[in-house]
C-alpha cells in the first residue's frame, strides 16, 4: 500500500530534480522514492554506530583483530 506524501522544497532542488528526471529519464516520484530509503537506510546505520559508540559495554574491535580473526 503506497501513501502519497506531500513536500515543499526549494525551486534550486526542484530544477535539479527535474533535469535529473529527464535526463535519466525516471519519474521524479521513483527518483524522490529511491532517495529517501537510501536516507533511511544510512541514518538507521548512522544511528546503530553512534549507540555502539556511546555504549560502554561494547567492545572495541581493532583492524588487526579483524585480520587475525575471520567470521568476526
């Protein structure tokens, strides 16, 4: 099931949106589409780093113990 979300951006991004629809020749929605789950994609992994970093409990796992240690 699809919801139609509405957005106000700049005309700058607009333009640029619509260049890049017509010179990929994809519709702006599925551009905007592809887009956004990338965003959400690399925050959710932006997100688990950051709780990883702040957690004190998790180990600390340095490239030479990835190297001595395959399936780590």
């Amino acid at each position: 099931m699809s919801k139609i979300i509405a957005i106000r951006s700049p005309e700058e991004v607009s333009e640029k949106l619509d260049d890049l629809s017509l010179e990929i020749r994809r519709k702006k929605s599925s551009i905007i589409k592809s887009a956004l789950e990338q965003y959400l994609d690399e925050y959710t992994d932006y997100q688990i780093a950051l709780d990883r970093l702040k957690d004190k409990q998790d180990k600390i796992i340095i490239s030479e113990d990835l190297k001595k240690e395959p399936g780590i």
